[in-house]
C-alpha cells in the first residue's frame, strides 16, 4: 500500500503554519517556534519535529520549500549558508531514518521583491534573483535525494491586465522554465520537474490556471517531454473542476506527476487545504492512480493544514493519521471497484461501436465526411437512444464506498 | 466605425427563441411562428423577418445554425431538402440587400441523437449522422457566402467520468475536426473555421472548456493551423475568467477570430446570454480588438436574446439598437484611450528592464541559471520595489468611459 | 426506518420529465407519454404509472403539482375540471393501496401568464388566478389526505430592480400567504403550510433565498405561526450553504418541516436534481433528522430527476432504490455516531463555561458590559486557547460513514 | 454633494494595510510604521498622517477600530491606556480640524482569543474580554463624536457544525447586542448602532451572511429597532447579491444605515476591497440613496485597500481621489436619472393594477381566495401578456452612465 500511496508530509504547512490569516494574527504557539529562539535556532528545532513525526507516522517521504525549511538572510549569500546548513542537519537526519523528500522547491512568492511575480517580474532583476533561488533550491533537493523538484507559480499571473504585458511576462516564464530544465541537466538531477496549476489566490490570475491550461503552456513552448503536473485537490476545484477531471486530463497527456493531497471547501472561494477526509472522492481518486499504474516517482504530499482553531501538537498528528487512513481507505476501494469489474465492463461496452467497422475507420483516420454522409444517408434514421444509466454506475460505486 | 465591429444578428435567439426555460413555456408568440403556418411556412416567415429587421437596423451581416433556419425532417435526406429551399430564399434576400453571412453553423447538440455528444457520442453511427449534418451545413455556409464556420461543441463533454473514456472521445472529436479541415479545402471553402469554448452547461464539463483548454486541444492533435476561435463573453465568465482574459490570450496565440457579443450575470451560474450594455466592458474589449488589428473576417455576433418577459417585437429591435450602440461606444472610448497613450506608455515603461542588458538577454535565451546566479550574488540585495499603480491606472481608464 | 424517512416520489420529475433543457428537446420517451394517447389519457396512464411505482418501491408518500397530474384547460374551469377527474382516479388508487400524498402544490411558474411571478406580478389579474388555482390545488390536497401544501415560488422574485417594485411585490407575496392561512382553516386543512426556499433560477433573484431569508419574511408580516419550511439540498447549496447549515437553521427556528431529498453539482451553477447517493452528506442531514425528533408530518421527497442521457423506464427504479438505500445508510449513520455518544459530549464539554458561573449569568441576561468589564479587569489576562479540534471531530465521524 | 456623500477614510486599511496575504508579507513600509519608532510612536505618527490625509482631501469624516488606531497592550488596562492616550491626540486633532469620526467599533477577531469567535466564543470568559473591549470602544467613539458605531462579526461563525452548537452561540451573539443598546442607553451616546453583513471570511460561515439574515436575527431577538444595517459591497458580492439589492433589502426595512464603499472582483471568492471606479454599478447604488432620502447620520465610508503591489504614498491619494470622483459621477447620473423621470414612470405604470379596483382590494387585505376565485371564473381566460421590457429600462439607464 505505501507503494501506491507514498504519502509526504509538507513542511511548511505542518511545521511553519502558524494560523495567521487576513483577519488575525497567530494562534499556534509550536515549541519549535518558541520566541527566545533565534530564526536558526527554531529552523533546526522545526527540522528535528518534522523527523520526529515521520517517524511516528511510520512515513518514508516529506517535501519543503527552501525559505520555509531556512530562514531568509539580509542577502542572498546569506540566506543560501542557512540553507545549507539546514540542508546538512536534514541530510544527518535522512541517513538516519531512511526517509527521503518526495520534492523540493522555491518559494518565489512570499518576499516584498516577489509582488509581482518572480519569472513573470517585470523587472529583470527580480527575474535574476529568482533563478539564483530556484537553482540554490534544485542543488538541495538533489542533495537530499529529492524525486521531484515543484515549480508552482505562486505570483506568476496578473491583479489586472490594466497594467500587464501578458505575452511578455508569458515568454518570460517559458525561459525561466527552459532554464531549470537545462539546469537539471547540467547538474545530473534525476528528479521529475513538476508543474503545480492554481487558478487564481493570490492573484486574481494565475498562468498555470489548470492541467489544460499548463498543458496548452507547455506545448506552446516545447517543454512537454520537460514537465509533468503535481495536481492538488483545492486547485482543481477552484478552477471549477473536480480532482478526478484534472488527474484524468494529466493521465492522458501522459504528465500526471504527483498529487497535493487536501480538500476545499465547495462553498468557499479560497484554499482552505483541509486535510481529506471523504472516502467517495479518495476512492475516485485512487481509481485513476490505478489506471496510471501509481505515481511513482510522484506521491501524495499532505499539502494541508489544520484548521486555524486547532493549535494542539496532538491535533497536528491526528490530522495526518486521518488523512493516510483516508487515502488507504480510497486505495481499496478502487482496488474493490476495479476487482469487481463491473463499471469498467460498462463503460467498455458503451464504447464497442468504435472497436470494429465504421467505429474503428473513423478512430484510424480512413474515412471522411463524404464516405460519412453516404453511410448516414443509406441508414437515414435516427441512432438508438442508448441510456447512459448514469444512476446505475453511481449504485455500483456506493456499493464499494 | 462598421469595419471594425462587423456587427451580426443571430437568427437563432432573434427569430427562433420563444422564452421557454426550465420552469416554464412560451411566451413569445411572433408572428412568424404562428401555430397556423406549418414549420417549413414560419421558417420562410422568419427568413423574410431576418432580413427586414436587418435592414431596419442597417446591418450587414448575419449568422445562423443550419436547424434553426430550416426545420428538421422526419431523415437526414429531407432535412437536407429543407434546408435548401430555405437557402435558396436566404440567398435571393441576400442578392436584394447585399448582407452576408458572418458565420454559419451545425446545430449538434439538440436532437436526442446529439444527447451524448455528437463527435463524442460513444456511438459510431452518430458520430456518421453529425458529420454528414456539418458537411451540409458547412456547403451551405459557402453558398451563401459566409466568412467564418463555428463549431460549438454543445454537448461534446460529460456529465460524469464514471460513464465516460474521456481520451477516447477527445480523439473522436480531433477526428472530426480534421475531417472539417479536410473538407474545406477540398471544397474551396475560404471562410475561417472557429471553436467556440464554453465550460459547461448542458453538459457538467465541455471539452473546450475556455481559450487555453481549446488552444491546448488544437496543439496536441496538429490542429493549430486550421482553427481560431470564437470567444463568447458569457461563456467566458462562466470559466471564471474576464472576457479581456479570453481575448488576450487568444489575440496572443495569434487565434483571436471572432466575438459572441453578448453578457451574463456575474451571480448566476448559467448561460443568460444579455445584451451587453455595460460601458466600460466593452470599452476594455474593444481595447484588444484595436491591438489585434480588427476582427474581420470575423465580427461581432449578437448572440444574445431578450429577457424571458420581454415579449414585443419592438423590443427585439430596442435590444439590438441598445447593442450596436454599447458596440461603438466601447470602440470610441477604446480608441480615445489609445490617442491618449498614457496607459499603453505606462505599461511599456513598466517592462523596460527587459529591453536591453540583462533582461534582453533573458527574452533572447542567451543566459541561463548560472550566469543569473553570478549576477545575483555580485548584485546581492532586493530589488527596488516598484509600485504596480492599478489604481492611476484604473483612474485614467474612468476618463475615457 | 420509514416512520423516520417517510420517504415520497415527486409525481413532475418521475412522470413527467421528458429530459428537455435549454439547449434540446425531449430524449424520454415514457409509455404514459405516447403521443397517440390524448392530454388527458396521458395524465390517466401517468398516475397508474405512479402508483404501480409506489407498490413497487414500497413506499407509502408520492407528491405532486396540480398541472403536472392533470393538465391545464383552454379556462381555469376546464383546468379545473381535468384536476377533478384526475384527483378522483388518484384517490380511488390511494384506497386501493394505502398510499397518500406528503403533499400536494399549485404550479405557478409554468404558464406566461406567471413569467412576472404569480402573486408578485405586477397584474392584479394575475394575483387572482393565481390564488384560484391554490385554492383549488389545496382542497384537491386536503381531499387526497395530503399531510403538508407547499409553497415554492417559482417566479417570485425578479430578473432586474431595474423594473422591479421589491416592496410592493413582496407585500403582494404576504397576503397571498396570509389569504392560504386563512383558506386552510376555512376549509378545515389541518396539513402543514411549507414555504420552499430556492435564491435563483429561473430568477435571477428568488424572494424566499434561503431559510433565514425566508424567516425573515415570515417575522415581518406576522406569518411564523402559519408556515413552516421545505428544504431541498441542491437549493441550499445554490445559496452558498451547505444542505445542514439549512436544516439546522430551521430546526432551531421550529420550522423544519420536511425535506426535498436530492443532490446537486458544487461546480455548476443550476439546480442539477440529482438523486443523492454520497454517504457522508446523508449522515449528516439524518443527524439533524434525529435531533428534530423526526420530520413527520414531513419526510423525504425524492425532488430529483434523472440525468437526460437515462432513458430506460429500469433506470427510473434503479434511481429511487439508490436513492432510498442511501436515506437508509445514512440514517443508521447517524444513529450509530449518536449511540456512540463521543462527538456529542465533545460539543458539550466545549461550551460548558457557560454552564454555571459567569457563563450562565450572560445566557440568562443577568449580567451587563459594566459587571463584564469588571470581571475582565480582575481576570486580566488572555482566556485559554482550547482547540477547536475539527479534526478529530472529523476523524471519528469518519469510522461511521 | 458632501452632504449626500458623506465620505470616510478608513484608518485600517489607509494606515494600518501593509500588504500582507496569506502568501507573503509586508510590501508596503509606510513612514509613519517605521520599525525604528515604538509601537505608540507608530501610532501617534498614523493618527498624525490620517489627519493630514483628510486635510488634503478635504474629507469631513473618518471610521476605525479601536486595536488599529492603538496597539494592543499586555492587559486589557494597558490597552485601554494605549487608547485613552491616542483617542485624546484624535480629538485635539479633530478640533483643529473639524473632521469627526462616521463610526467607530472594537475589532474583536485578530487576537488569538477571539479564534473561535467573541460573542459567539465557547468559551465565556472570552465574552467577558470583548465585552469590556466593545464598552471601551463604544465610549471613545462617545468622546470623539462619532456618529455610528458599527459591529463586523468578524469570527462570530462556525467552521463546521460538527463541533458548534448554533443555536447557543446565536443566543449569545443576541445578548452581547442587548448589552451593548443597554449600555449605549446608558451612557447616552446617540449614535447609530450598526451592525455589518458578511456571508463567510475568515469563517466559514458567518452568521450575519446578509442584510435579510441580519434582519431575520433582529426580529426574532427583538433587536430590530435598536440596530440599523452597514452595507459593504464585496460582501453583498460575496452573498450572491447585488450591492442594490442588499440597500434596497435594508431600505424597505427601514434599516439602512450606512455603506462601506468598495468592490470586489467577481471572478473571485474573496473580499478584495477595491475602490469602487465603476461608473453603473455606482449610479445605482446611488439611486438607492436617492430613494432613502440620503444616508445621513450614516456615509459612504471607504474601506477599500490598495491592490498589495501598489506601495508609494501617492498611490493611497490617487486611489481616494478616484474614490470621490466616482460616488460623485454616480451621484450626478442617479440624479439625471431622477430628473428625467421615464424610469419612474416605467415602474409606477408597471404596477399600477393595484392602485385602484381588484388590485387595491388585495393591497389592503380586503379580500380573500373565495372571491378571487369568483373574480378569475368570471374572468376566465389568461391574462395579458405585458413585456417586461428590461431593455429598454437599460438603454434608458445607460444614457446616464
């Protein structure tokens, strides 16, 4: 099972989440966050914590930006020693415990300097520092043996297009892109370069607004073969989407990479990141995993936090334990749902007209519209109104949920 | 003014819609449906409406689904003999008055053959029936002279992908497209063929779900060359997008072919296709229309109809007056905002760092992640922040609305 | 179990759906819909239909719209006159079975005569039809031995205020629900009056919006005493609640008076109607159930249609046995979780500082800012942050779903 | 025109807003939050800029919180002293300038203590804690001549009803107003108390979601003649409403208060306060304000922020100048719109049925089903079809725009 889950605590959610929100300060007072410790000092403490819950979780994998992990230093130089020597107690702490990161990243959004975006700035300057950060950030995670490094866009979109060159900032991102790949290369990484899709927050939009849109992205630019997408739950929906659409789109191209596992609110218009608790959407979920023949080297990263009001260290446990049983709960059954093979017999047969005669001329290109019309006109009537029975795969379905 | 906004009456909302909904009948009784005609008898009525309302508003252009003008016959074959004597009728009004046609259509998505899809229909025999409908359509299109061919694909998407296989119905209809492409040339057919996104309704999700998901679509099956894209306001807002967005982002990809000129309601989660009457909105459309040069051979259609208790023909004419003027209006403003200049020469400042030196080496791929870093360090502090100044520029925009 | 559920079928939905939307025409072709057969013949073999159903299923409630059982007239007395005909079958099967109507409705949306609304038309001519036709429609209830009459305002509300008198309509809304109040204690009814909320379509705006819209309007005009409230989930969530917030809104308020049981889409924007098959959200709408002590003379009303694409007579069983068995899960759901005491005491506990002490002095309204200032000057640090502990709220409502 | 307008500047956003979002930190270092100065330094020299800002907008009037304009202390009494002390510089400013407050009010959600909610709190000595904060906050509103007092429920809401018991917690919420229009009462402060509408944000649901379910909350605690309504815009957004369907809501009630000018983005699911800069949607909100015969003692009070990006001090006049400008362009067209009289006129006649005979009878109660039933048989036969003619009302209304 943890081979098809693989399930990856985030960091900064679970270790620098402190509550703070629009409307109010901090609520969670962490040990590792106490006040008379210096920034240092609470980084390794975090890191110590973050060890110390894998392994009472029993769970191989986590995942990290680079400033959530180390604080940022007065400059750049100096935010990248703390890195370091972060990097080097987390490596210490790997070998000890046979854990590894599911995926690394750059975090090019939280800094003054970031406000209008990171590879999408319109000043060249801020361009150059990002890539310095994002390649300090691709160094470590090869170091610590990371099977992915994550780009997710936080400001690279627009408030207005008022003020905007969107094709400019576009072309920008694509070199910023092309630069990481070639970046990779160059140093040996291994590792999956993953596209994270967010609609919109906190932008009012944001360029890799959904799986098609990145895909489209991609495309445009050649760098298909480069990316593939880490999907999370509370992205998709914002984009008006379910999480199964956005994996299935992903599957299909070929670039479903990793997962983000959490869960929004439907009535909400912003990222909550609940942990996942539903067991209908999970087994949906893990359906398409299994049609994907798992993640690997992508995983389910707990992309969630805890509710603003719960500030116990248990509540903080009892939330991942929920959403790995979650997760397993799902896995079986879509293990259930396929092992009965019911819905997929359905699903084939509907489609049977295509597997031979006209069908399978029209799925192989051997057949135009004029071929179609005379066949249409020599069987001038209406198809069969076949009933999608749509009621009857959900009655299956619950049968397993 | 005319050249730019082409503007076009949309047969189907002005001469066929009857205010039936969800929850209730007709309550427009035109005189060319009166239940004493038969329906090839209001066809003609309505054909003969068509062109006099078009020349009571001094219109040139209109556009059409083959259904609409013609009705249905009990086969294939005499449909398509009704649909030729409507022609022909259209075409001799057309010789009296010089309009044209901006675009024709194939209505695919009402009868309940089409109920699954029409490309994507999970039987082959419908996917025969479609095809030999559009082809007679698209012929029909080019008798009358028509500039453009839309394809809006109504119920091509799914209700649930419990009972669908996504990936074989998007080949289906990339078959189908190329099938389009291929008989257009082959009948010397010059207009320009359009997708027409929209996200969802009737169906839960519509594969050409917005602007990138159809550019995305048309890359990954070589069809980029052969389509562009009709972009509908209300479609747009339905995908969580401004229509600006859509526009932008099609003009960028050099696909910007034409304009269903209607609005929603920004609360409502369906289709309401309204006159737009909004000043500033279609000033900020106009803007793109002016950077991509015009529209033609596309235009503006006004796929748009009257409210369901708005029962007078002469409100049919107030509503396209209303229209046409909200049209030229925006044009003005558009154009007065490009006369002045402060905008677009706030914009060009904003982004010139990328002109020369660093940035323009960056736009022209000639430095990667290395050099940027060596930069980084030897400039080792933040950048200046530059103020993004949405609301100068939201103010010089209120000058001219 | 069906003392609790009191499960019915929604006469439109079942018998009279035809799988028409916006955009295309009728795919179900139902035996009691041939169109050989006259209007009133086809409403005759509806209702056998409906009843052989009902036997069927088991169940023991159907309900029903005066124009979807009997068709409208050229007059309202021939209207009228097919109503009674119809409603003297019905009654003569309800005999025969034991069945009976949870509740019986006036359809005033449908007609354009009602497209301004019904008692909010600006007409007075209409007002007046209007409340013929309830009337007729409640005594035709109250004959069949219907256990509530409800109210859904269709076209109560408004496209625009542009043209709209708010307040002069929804005074008209009042005494038109002050005349049914009075009607129902002429005629001895001793049903429940149900108001049913719905905040848009087919209006852009509805008057009753949600449960505490609609008790608002009931407080103002004096009408509380009169109406109690008929929930639907797919209306809850249209304005922006979830399904139990509704519920338990009108619970505390008294005036939780019986459910529309179906389902709708969170990422679309219309009322889907869908039959509700998800676990976790039948729990918790059954855990209100049980705190309400019941819903009778309420129940479950299977508001919900099939999807279009289903067109097999099997599937409209199908629907309402899933439909049915996942009422039935969800109650044992909530009763097992309610059994297991657990999430109750932690609900408890938490507010029981206002138990005793200063807590029960501010509930009874003995205490005053000037007594709290005090208390908080002497106390006059920080209260304790206890967590909100959501999830493992969530965790153990999980293990019953 | 400053009469009708009355506007405000908001002490929170204009000097507080440092640019801070759930994705980053401060972009904006205004001078008077110098990190050099001292908490009461920094807000003495913001109290200072407010005043110069007024000055040099020539604005009458400003709203705060009591936490923004003072910094909180260890202690409640050491908050109080913060207060006391800054309150006292604001009122010497004010007599130097003539400039007073529109409102004042007591931020009761940014403290860790009031994760869970104030008055709706768990916990009752967190009750007691914003009891004495509201106290305080009202009685320096009292000092400085404030002319409303307003209350924004800020976590006065749930996250889930899984671990909340609504019906305790609205009890609550109704005896913590009581105490304060007890308390107003007593130490005679004439101001209006207003309470403020938001659907959700932070909380998932908040129990003041709209105008109607504030109302509704009133009524049933008998609050309703002691609390009027504070309209915000992005909030009405956020509920699904129109700004002027939720005054318009209030002003029939008789509870419209005042406004918090601002917008939001309608494409997104949070509360963006922008400056309202567009011209319809503000020449309807002032026609409501026409109807009510203006707003005063209540305003237009601009609680609008700067987009984060935009970070010179300049920018923070431009956007309230624009502000200004734009309630002033909407105020001229509600009053050409007024003096042109057709829409009026539209609407009377629209509904003119019930001004005399039938219409009237049912206006005044006189009448009942019996009789209407009687008039309609008498009259049998569908009533006319009058068009609504919303198009035209929308040509005439953007004459004015």
């Amino acid at each position: 099972m943890a081979e098809w889950i693989r399930p990856s605590v985030a960091f900064w959610h679970t270790f620098c989440g402190n509550g703070a929100d629009p409307f109010g300060g901090a609520t969670k007072f962490w040990p590792w966050r106490a006040p008379e410790l210096s920034a240092m000092e609470q980084a390794e403490a975090a890191m110590r914590a973050n060890f110390e819950l894998l392994d009472k979780l029993g769970l191989d994998f986590w995942a990290f930006h680079d400033r959530d992990i180390a604080p940022a230093g007065a400059t750049l130089r100096e935010s990248n020693a703390n890195l370091d020597k972060i990097a080097k107690l987390a490596s210490k702490l790997q070998v000890q415990t046979g854990v590894r990161p599911l995926w690394g990243t750059a975090q090019l959004f939280a800094e003054p300097q970031y406000m209008h975006g990171a590879a999408t700035s319109p000043q060249a300057s801020v361009f150059a520092r990002a890539s310095a950060q994002a390649k300090k950030a691709m160094e470590v995670t090869h170091l610590l043996g990371g099977e992915n490094f994550v780009f997710w866009g936080g400001r690279e979109g627009y408030t207005s297009l008022l003020n905007t060159d969107m094709g400019r900032e576009q072309e920008h991102l694509a070199q910023f892109l092309k630069m990481a790949a070639a970046h990779k290369r160059k140093i040996g990484f291994k590792g999956t370069l993953l596209l994270e899709p967010k609609p919109k927050e906190p932008m009012l939009h944001q360029y890799d607004w959904d799986v098609a849109t990145t895909l489209s992205f991609l495309r445009a630019h050649g760098l298909e073969k480069d990316y593939k997408i880490n999907i999370e739950t509370n992205h998709a929906t914002l984009a008006g989407h379910t999480m199964v659409h956005e994996m299935e789109t992903a599957r299909l191209a070929g670039v479903l990479g990793s997962v983000d596992a959490n869960t929004g609110d439907s009535l909400t218009g912003w990222d909550t990141d609940q942990f996942l608790t539903e067991p209908r959407e999970t087994a949906r979920i893990m359906s398409v995993v299994l049609k994907n023949g798992g993640l690997a080297p992508g995983g389910f990263n707990f992309d969630a936090k805890l509710r603003r009001e719960s500030v116990d260290v248990e509540d903080l446990v009892l939330a991942h334990v929920a959403g790995v049983d979650t997760l397993a709960r799902g896995l079986r059954a879509a293990v259930a749902i396929q092992e009965d093979g019911r819905l997929a017999k359905l699903v084939t047969d509907r489609y049977a007209s295509y597997d031979s005669g006209l069908g399978a001329k029209i799925e192989a290109g051997q057949i135009g519209w004029t071929e179609l019309e005379a066949w249409a006109l020599e069987h001038d009537e209406q198809a069969d109104h076949l009933s999608g029975k749509l009621e009857l795969y959900e009655r299956i379905e619950a049968q397993f949920i």
